[in-house]
C-alpha cells in the first residue's frame, strides 16, 4: 500500500512541473510588450518599467521561471492589476464557495447515480430502467446554465419561492447564504447525476453477470444485499475515478453557474479577470484549477483500492 | 435502425435543415431592428417572439446554429487532424516521443477544457478563430489519447509487420496501414467532441467571451434574455432548446455509431 501511494505521488509531479512551465510561458503568449499590454497604451514609463521588474521581464527566461515557481510554491501568485491585492488571497476568498457549490452538488449527484444506476441495471431494460437512462439522456443533452436559467425562472421569477440575483456570504447570514444557494446546487446535481448515472449502470451491468453474484444469491441474501454488498463495491470503481474527474475540473470553477446565479465563486472571478485582462489573476486561478485537479485525482486514486484491493496489487 | 438513432437523425437533421435553409432564406433579417415590435410575445408572425431590439428570434436563432456549427465543426476537424498526427505518432514509435507527448497530453488535461478555452481567449482576443483554435487545443489530447491506445493495439498485427518487410518507412506504414484502421473510434470520438464543442461555444459566448454580439449565436442570445426575464420568458427558452435538442440528437446518433461500429461497447 505505502508503495503504491509514493508511486502514485511520483507520478503526479512531472505533470504537476509541466503544468506550471504551461502556466508561467501563458503570459509569454500575449504578442507584443506584456507590461504595455497590461498597463495600456495610457500608462507612463516609470510604472512600466515597475511591471516589467515585478514581472521578471527583464532577466533571461529560465531564471525568471524558477524565480515564479519560488514564489508560486510558497503561496505568491503577484497581485492583481486591477484592485492591487494579492492573487493569493483572490483565488482564497473566491474557492470557499465554489468548494461549497461543487462539493455538495457533486455528493448528491454521487448519491443519485448510484441509487439508479443499481437500479437501472438491476431491472435492465424494464420500464423503470428505461426511464433511468432516458432520463440520464436528457440531462446529458441540458446546458447547466439553460437548466440554471429555466430554474431561475420557475421558481424565482414566476413563483418567487427562492432569492435568484446576488448573494449573502456564509458569515453574515448561514440561513440566507444556504437560501441563495439552493437553486446552484440543484442545477449543478442534475446536470452531473445524468453521465454519472450512465457510467453506474454501465458497470454495474458488467458486474450483476459475474459468478460471484450469481452465488451471493444461490446463497439465498435478500437482493438489497447482494446489490449493496456485493454489486456495489466493485461497481463502483469505475464511477469513483469519473467522480475524481468530475470534482477536480469543477472545483475550478463553475463559471456559467456562478454566472447564471451572480455568486461570487473562482470560476467567475476568472472570467471577470479575463474580460479585464488581469492576467496575473488568470495565470493564478489556471495554476490553482490544475493543481486542485492533480491533487483530486491523486486523493482518489488513493481511494481506490478502499473499492478494489487489486489495483495496489498492480 | 433503433428508435433513438432515428431519433438523433431527426434531431440533427433539423439543425442542418436549420443551417441550409437559413442560408438561402430566413423569416427575418437577424439583424433588423423593429421598434414597434419589441419583446413581442411569440406568434404566427414572429414564431419565437422577438427580443429587446424587435429582432426575430427565429432567424436569430437560424443564424446562431451557422456560426456554432462552423465554429464546432472547425475546432473538431483541428483537434482531429493535430491529434491523430501525434497519437499516430507516440503510438507507433514509443520511446520517448512516446513518453514526452504523454506527458504534455496529462499537463493539458489538467485544466478544464472552458477554463483552457478562457485563458487562451484572454491571450488571443475574442474573435471565431481564436475560439476555434482554444477549444481545439483543449479537446487535442483526449484524441491523442484515444488515436495512440487504438493504434498500440494494431502496431503488433501481422499486416503492420508484413508492411515493415515489405520495406515501407514508418511514414508509409503509419499512413496506409494503420490509420485507416483507427478510423472507428477516432468517429466516434469526432462525433461526441461536436457535441462538446456546441456546448462550449454556447457556454464561453454565454459568460459574455465568445463570439462577439451583434452576431447571434446561441449561447449570448441566452445570456441577454436574462436581463428580460421577467417580462419576456420566451427569450430565455428558444435559444436554449436549440442547444439541448442539437445535443441530444448528437449524442443519440454517437451511441448508435458506437454500437455499430464497436458491437462489443454495447451497453
């Protein structure tokens, strides 16, 4: 097990190298001077010339990158062009609620796939499986932000029973906070539970076939057993590795949601940065988003053999 | 045929009628602004209603699957065409190309694709190009993934081996025998990354960085409705139902591809 564990942690750090060397050459992407691009065609040469040292632009581009990576590595991302403060702190204040967001949304869906998925393939092609994997279908098909809107719009709008434009932080109001997110969550566990749901089925149906089943049952457990005992676990492997995939790319922000329903979470302090060309504040949130997501899967990879004893084996 | 790949055909065979009718004739001029009838309710006249500008949402809409199919069907042919070259690639010669181009491909993946798209947005500028080019770097190494392990399975098969003593370079071995061989999944996948390329286009021209108004595309038509929610409903729902209709129908024609081209997929 501790073998497979420092395996898994070696393996993760030539892609976590990688993806900085991406995310530090991103700002050497923007064509032309990028303090002038930054600062505008307005701004003075003292103050771009200031950038440009704070940038490192001035000095040869491998020293620049291991000077970017120290500072990255204990936490200084630069500051934000716009309102001066640390990237740091901006990404922190932002990923509180999206973690909040997508962490529940993303065990609820969890929850739902598995209960129909078992289901589904447990019936298979009954009328009740067949209702499952339409209704999976469908959601694949529905735009989180279109399904956002159409919530917004139902029980906002129309019936005003929820709060649907701007938010209330955690520290000032937990009943009022929880309120304004209702509506994002629900949205979010929807539209995960549909590719979920497929994948439970899928393997869930692999499984129901094996002869291990076929002899929990000649042993006479009740069906609740052997789906949940027996079924489940190794079923569930696969959909776990999905869940890892899922949860890391989210946590990095669900921009259209946090869009549809004005929070204030990492995904839409990114495509604020974006529209205003913040770029130290989008080279930031990229590096966060991917470490978060390399860490993610590393967590659930190390989950794994919990589910299925045999992959430490390999 | 099976109901839902008839279903899927019917789906996108709208589209396209959608797209080809709309290049010869549509209801309105998408862009013709109509101060009489502004946020008009949908009717016989104006069958999706009209939007704050007293522009026909049907044409809109007809002109907003245009711009998403070229933009989709340009990002998909790039990944495509960049990734089958380097699956190809890492997969026939191994070694350290190999290695390198896996490597690069997992450092990739580790961003989300919208996040990717974003910040390459940010470099590039808002503009149909740039947006076909950031989605097509983010969906790259997903294809390079699938081209490699499919071409991993050919590369020991007796023909490929027969190509070799025949003398052809791996040039020509690449080229004649193996990739047409890898043809089925590389559809396959072509297929579902349309579909998520739709999606995406929607998503960036809904968070307000991708194609640029007055152009309409569906995605940004969704994101103005939202400041006239309350008096005008329909905006909020036409562009949408495009977008999921398309979707479902493309998604239901690739699970029937799949199960056709790889019976034993077939769930």
């Amino acid at each position: 097990m501790l073998a497979y564990i420092a395996k898994r942690l070696l393996l993760t750090l030539p892609t976590l190298l990688l993806v900085s060397v991406g995310v530090f050459l991103f700002i050497r992407l923007i064509p032309g001077d990028p303090a002038l691009v930054m600062l505008g065609d307005g701004a003075d040469a003292a103050s771009l010339a200031g950038l440009r040292a704070d940038l490192g632009l001035d000095r040869p581009l491998p020293v620049q990158y291991v000077t970017w990576l120290g500072h990255a590595v204990r936490g200084d991302l630069g500051r934000s062009i716009f309102s001066g403060e640390p990237v740091g702190t901006l990404i922190l204040q932002h990923f509180g609620l999206t973690a909040v967001v997508v962490l529940t949304a993303v065990t609820f869906a969890t929850l739902v796939a598995i209960a129909a998925g078992l289901i589904a393939a447990w019936r298979q092609n009954s009328k009740v499986d067949l209702a499952i994997v339409g209704a999976a279908t469908v959601v694949l098909a529905v735009p989180s932000f279109w399904l956002g809107l159409l919530l917004l719009l139902l029980f906002g709008v129309k019936l005003g029973w929820l709060p649907f434009v701007g938010y209330v932080p955690f520290s000032e109001s937990a009943a009022q906070a929880a309120l304004f997110l209702v509506m994002p969550i629900v949205t979010l566990t929807i539209t995960e539970s549909g590719v979920l749901t497929r994948m439970m089925r899928a393997s869930s149906l692999d499984v129901l076939h094996l002869d291990y089943v076929t002899h929990a049952r000649a042993k006479g457990l009740p069906e609740s057993t052997v789906l949940i005992r027996h079924v489940f676990p190794n079923a569930f492997a696969p959909t776990l590795t999905l869940v890892g995939l899922t949860l890391g790319h989210l946590l990095g922000g669900v921009a259209v949601i946090e869009t549809v329903f004005t929070l204030p979470g990492l995904g839409r302090l990114m495509v604020d940065s974006v529209l205003a060309r913040d770029y130290p504040v989008v080279q930031g949130c990229l590096l966060f988003t991917a470490v978060v997501y390399v860490l993610v899967n590393l967590l659930v990879d190390l989950c794994y053999p919990i589910f299925d004893p045999r992959v430490t084996a390999r | 045929m099976s109901t839902q790949a008839k279903l899927g055909s019917a789906l996108v065979g709208v589209l396209l009628l959608a797209v080809l009718l709309g290049l010869a004739w549509m209801p309105f001029d998408p862009n013709a602004i109509d101060l009489d009838h502004l946020l008009a309710a949908p009717s016989a006249h104006h069958w999706f209603g009209t939007d704050e500008f007293g522009r026909d949402v049907l044409s809109r809409a007809m002109l907003g699957a245009r711009i998403s199919v070229l933009i989709a069907l340009g990002a998909v042919a790039l990944a495509i065409a960049a990734g089958t070259t380097l699956g190809l690639l890492a997969g026939y010669l191994r070694g350290w190309t190999d290695r390198v181009l896996m490597m690069v491909t997992d450092a990739v993946l580790a961003f989300p694709s919208i996040l990717l798209a974003l910040a390459l947005i940010a470099v590039l500028g808002s503009s149909d190009s740039s947006i076909v080019f950031a989605l097509a770097t983010g969906y790259t190494p997903s294809v390079v993934r699938v081209v490699r392990s499919a071409v991993l399975s050919i590369r020991e098969r007796e023909f490929i081996e027969a190509s070799r003593v025949a003398g052809d370079n791996a040039f020509q071995t690449m080229t004649w025998h193996v990739l047409p061989n890898i043809v089925p999944p590389v559809v396959v996948l072509a297929t579902s990354l349309f579909g998520w390329a739709l999606l995406s286009e929607s998503a960036l021209s809904f968070l307000g960085v991708g194609v640029p108004p007055p152009a309409p595309t569906w995605g940004n038509m969704l994101s103005a409705s939202r400041t006239y929610m309350d008096v005008a409903s329909w905006l909020s729902i036409a562009p949408g139902l495009c977008i999921a209709g398309t979707l479902l129908g493309i998604n239901l024609l690739g699970d029937a591809l799949r199960d056709w081209l790889d019976p034993r997929g077939r769930t």
